[in-house]
C-alpha cells in the first residue's frame, strides 16, 4: 500500500513536468508581456524591468532558472501584484477558494446522492421525472445566470443576504456562492447517481437481498449505495480539485478574493510567474485527488487491491 | 395439508413489444420434506415461476392465482408481511453464486443481516449461528473465513456460503433456482449430496428449479416438465424417467447426451424452437415441434389429467403416447 502510493507520486512528477514545460512556453509564445501598457515606456525603464525579472536572457535561460527556483519551491515574484510573491498569492487565495469549495462539494454530494437514488426508486414515476427536470436545468443554466439570479432574488428584492463581499468569510457571505457553485455539481452528482443505482439495483446480489427478507432501506443503504457511488467518486476527483482552486466567475461576480479570478487576471496581464504558479498547483492538485480517488476506490470495492 | 400449494399461476410482463406471457395457468402441490423438481429449458418459465411465488418479479411483471404457503395466501400478503416471510419460512439459493452475493460485504455481514432481521439476534449470538451453519455446509476454517469478501471464495465454496444463508433461520422451503449450473461437475454433486443431507436433517421442503435431468434424477421425489409456461408432465421421479409419456419429455430425455453412444453419432435434439411468449399458439404449445401432432393439437390447449396413479399429463393424444 504504502509503495502503491510512494510509485503513484514519483509517477505523478513527469505529468508535471510537462504540464509545466507546456505552460512556460505557451505563455512565452503569447503575443504582448507583463510590462505593456497604453503608453510605451521609455527604453531604459524597459530594459531596466526586463533585467530585473531576468526577461532579458534567452528563454532557455529564463526556463532552467524558473526550474531552479521551482525546485526550491519558489515560485517568483508576481509582475502585477509588486510586493507579493506567487507563493503569498496563492497562499491567501487558497484558503477562501478551498473553504467555499468543500461547503459546495458537501452540500452537492449530499443532495446530488440523495436526490439520484431517490429518483433511481421511482424510475420513470413522477419523482423522478421531477429530479432529472430539475437536474437537466441545473447544468443547462451556467453560473454567470445563476448568480446574478440569486443575487436578484435573495439579496436585492428579500434582502436576506449580501449580494457579494467576503467579510472574513462570515457566514451570510458564503450562503449565495456556494449555492452557486454546488447547484450545477448536485445536478451532476443527481444524474451520475440515479444512472449507477438504477444498474445496481438490477444486480442478483439486490435480488439475493430481497429474497432474504431485507426492508428496503437497508437494501439501499447497505447493499447497493456503495456499489452505485463508484462512478460518483471517480467524478468527484477532479471535480473538488477544480472547485477548490475557485470559479473564476462565482468568485468575480461574488468579489471574493479566492484563487479562480488569478487564473483569467494573470493570463490578461501577462503575469508569467502567476499563471505558472496557480497551473502547477491547479495541476499537484489534479493528481492529488485522484490519487485519493483510487484509495477510496480500495474502501468501496474490497476487490480492488494496490501493490 | 400441503406445505405449498400453487393453482393457476399467470405471469404477465408488459414490455414494449407487447404483453410476455412467462407462466400460464401452472399448479402444484409440495409436501413437506419433499422435492420437486421443475425442469424445463430457457424461457419455460420456471425461474419466473418461483420468483413470482416469493414476490420477487420484476417490476412490470403481474402475477394472478393461488399461492398457498402452510395455508396462507401470500399472493394477498402486504409486501412487508411477505418480507417477513421470506429468508425465514422461504428461502432461495440462486444459480451463480458470484453474482448472488454482495461483493463490497464480507460474508458475516451477509448472513448476520438475516439473523438480526428476523430472529432479532444480537451481532455475537448471529456471528456464532453464522458459524455453525457454514460449518454444516462443510466450509473448512469458518470462523476465520467468515471474515472473508465473496471474492475470496471458490465457486463451490460459495455456492455452500449461498447455501448456508439460506438455511440460517431453518426454513420450510427451500427454493434452488439451479443450484449447480454455473459449478464444476465434480463441485456439483458435491453441492447436490449436501442439499440431500441437509433436507433430511432440518426436514425442509426443497423446490428445485433446473434444466439438468441428471440433477433432477439425483435429488427428486417428483418431477414436473414445464413447456412455454404451462406443465406438460408431472410423475414420481422414477416413473417419468422409466415411463415418460409426454412427445416433449421424452425428447428432454433422448436429447441427453450418453457416454456409451458411439464417437461421431450426432447429438440429438428436439427439432424447433420454443413458441414465442408473446404470441403463444391457440392449441397445445409443443404442436409445432412435436413428432405425432395432429389436427386437434393446434386447436384447443391440452389439460392436464391424470392417466397413472401420480402421473399427470396434459397431452391431446389418444391413448396416451
């Protein structure tokens, strides 16, 4: 078990590697740099900048000194934000991104699952027209409707919450965005779980199950839940990892300062040291949790082993 | 009286090509302690049969009828009084043990989960029941095994372990869908001297669903041929094998494959196909494949009658082939 895992993170560096390799030189070949402005600065300031963040050295140099300071686990200063490094940066974001992530991901698990069996049990009765509707609108609608919608509904006309800010994550603040972000994963999570349930209640260990006598609930619960959240949990992986890093568009319309809107300011402004940093975490991050997911594969299905 | 009584069974499944008549008009009677077997092939109707009695159909399945069980009328039970009934007073052992169990539970958790429903035993006192009885399907190291995951078994060890779930709470009836099918030949008549032992020591009536005459031979006291959902024959076990009457059994049985037939002798079969079940013909149904039919056989369906002392038949011929 233990070199399962030491084999799947050493296996996991060449993956980064090139996402990292891809990532540099992409964002080299972009037209335009960090220090573009309206108004062209004068030449000396330029080369002054240029020298500074090392711009002035051939790109192979500026790429194995980024490689160098990577390794030591410093990723540079950022361009725009003068005084912050990447590493503070992403620091700071991460935490508001992730609290308001996981809040989502739980409430979109719990629903999601409890919804998609409860419209597995009633396949094509009304119930389960009523979820799938319900579900189809969820991930039809995306999240720049949605919440504004929201916002409209439970912050400018009942007044029942802040329409956006962050307030050190009090609690009225974080209601909207992570309804926000968990209605389209509910509506995922419902679908992925109705589909799973319904083969898994066709299976002869469910009709052992009943011919044993069992009540229906615990047919459900213990016998057929697990077997049907496998394709939820494979789904999940990436999932929280994207959610945790922050939506760019929740987080804007929301003012709140989490990781997502570092991903679409630092690619508009050029920020190399930016855009790498938040891809290389964005990236540990990925492998990470499905790396998780294979564990939890091993506890839901004793059939799975690692060595 | 007789432990189980069943008159009239009707099973209809509404699917989109129209309405599937699965069992048409299917009676019998088991005593207790008895065994009948119900042989027929694929789609004759006798899985259906008894998963209908226990209250197991699929979902767009309808059943009508008379089930009897020990004088009570289970096709009138509530569903949760029928739950009740069922892996207590009815069991059922299924044809792939594989497939029949859980593979994210461990077999303890397995056979506990009866003992807490209908005996409402605590963990430890169903833990050493559960015990015993893999003990008494001869599965070697219970106490440690029971700790195992369904995968960890071999097939015949399995099937014992399906075995032994069933027989937890000591029922009246045991229902074997073929029991042996999906094992080894040797695995099999190992699993089939073990359902002999243990009717004889919890005294329990066995219905056993197969399409192996063999299996049928070796564990009967009666046999009932099932064709396209209806009963075409019904005797004592020795009298349908030595004595068979009806064009289909006898086909059954001349379709047997020998080891003394000499190398290079083509298999025999019965020429045909079964009658779809969407559609089933006016007259008796074996007609279209049947050696000797005549006018009349396509008309009217053939009753069942009684022609010997303990053998029925339902076949229009005259005198009876």
């Amino acid at each position: 078990m233990l070199y399962y895992a030491l084999k799947r993170l050493l296996g996991a560096l060449p993956t980064l590697f090139l996402l990292l390799t891809l990532a540099f030189f992409m964002m080299r070949l972009a037209p335009g740099g960090p220090f573009d402005s309206e108004k062209s600065l004068p030449p000396e300031i330029q080369a002054n900048l240029d020298r500074k963040y090392h711009l002035d050295e051939p790109l192979p140099a500026q790429y194995l000194r980024y490689l160098g300071d990577l390794l030591r686990g410093d990723l540079g200063p950022s361009f725009q934000y003068q005084d912050y490094t990447v590493n503070e940066l992403i620091a700071a974001g991460f935490p508001v991104s992730a609290r308001l992530g996981l809040l989502a991901m739980a409430l979109a698990v719990v629903l999601g699952v409890a919804l998609g069996t409860l419209a597995a049990l009633h396949q094509n009765r009304p119930a389960d027209h009523a979820v799938m509707t319900l579900a189809m609108t969820g991930i039809s609608i995306p999240n720049f409707v949605l919440a504004p919608l929201l916002i409209l509904l439970f912050a400018v006309h009942l007044g029942w919450l802040p329409a956006g800010g962050w307030n050190g994550s009090r609690w009225q603040n974080l209601v909207l965005p992570v309804i926000a972000l968990a209605l389209p994963l509910v509506a995922y999570i419902a679908r992925l779980t109705r589909g799973s349930m319904i083969e898994v209640l066709r299976a002869p260990f469910i009709r052992t199950a009943r011919a044993k006598g069992l009540p229906e609930h615990t047919l459900i619960l213990r016998h057929a839940l697990k077997p049907a959240l496998l394709p939820v949990v494979s789904f999940l992986g990436p999932a929280t990892a994207a959610i945790l890093t922050g939506s760019v568009v929740v987080e804007q319309i929301f003012g709140i300062p989490g990781l997502g809107r570092h991903f679409v300011q630092g690619a508009l402004n050029r920020d190399y040291t930016l855009v790498m940093g938040v891809v290389i975490f964005y990236g540990a991050l990925i492998i990470l949790f499905n790396f998780i997911v294979d564990l939890l594969y091993a506890v839901l299905d004793p059939r799975v082993r690692y060595r | 009286m007789a432990l189980l009584e069943v008159r009239d069974l009707e099973i209809r499944f509404h699917t989109d090509d129209g309405e599937v008549r699965a069992v048409n008009g299917l009676s019998f009677r088991l005593e207790r302690g008895e065994t009948l077997g119900i042989v027929g092939e694929s789609g004759s109707g006798k899985s259906q049969a008894v998963l209908g009695l226990m209250g197991l159909l699929a979902d767009n399945g309808r059943l009508r009828g008379s089930v009897r069980f020990d004088g009570e009328e289970l096709t009138r039970l509530p569903r949760n009084a029928l739950a009740r009934l069922r892996g207590r007073r009815i069991a059922m052992v299924f044809q792939d043990p594989l497939s029949a169990l859980n593979p994210h539970l461990t077999v303890e958790r397995q056979m506990t989960e009866v003992l807490t429903r209908h005996e409402g035993m605590g963990r430890r006192a169903a833990r050493r029941r559960a015990i015993e009885m893999l003990e008494a399907v001869q599965v070697p190291d219970a106490a440690r095994r029971i700790r195992r995951y369904p995968h960890e078994f071999s097939g015949g060890m399995r099937q014992r372990v399906v075995i032994a779930m069933a027989l937890l709470c000591r029922p009246d009836l045991l229902i074997a869908d073929e029991p042996t099918t999906a094992l080894d030949v040797t695995v099999q008549a190992q699993v089939l001297r073990l359902l002999r032992d243990l009717q004889q020591r919890f005294h329990m009536s066995i219905l056993l669903i197969t399409h192996d005459l063999g299996v049928v031979a070796g564990l009967s006291d009666r046999v009932l041929v099932m064709y396209a959902g209806r009963a075409c024959e019904e005797a004592g076990v020795r009298e349908l094998f030595h004595h068979p009457r009806h064009p289909y059994t006898l086909g059954l049985l001349q379709s047997v494959p020998r080891l003394d037939t000499p190398a290079g002798e083509p298999l025999r079969a019965i020429p045909g196909s079964p009658p779809s079940l969407l559609q089933l013909p006016a007259g008796c149904a074996f007609a279209e494949r049947c050696p000797r039919a005549r006018p009349a056989c396509r008309e009217t369906p053939p009753a069942m009658r009684e022609i010997a002392p303990g053998h029925h038949l339902a076949c229009h011929l005259e005198p009876p082939p």
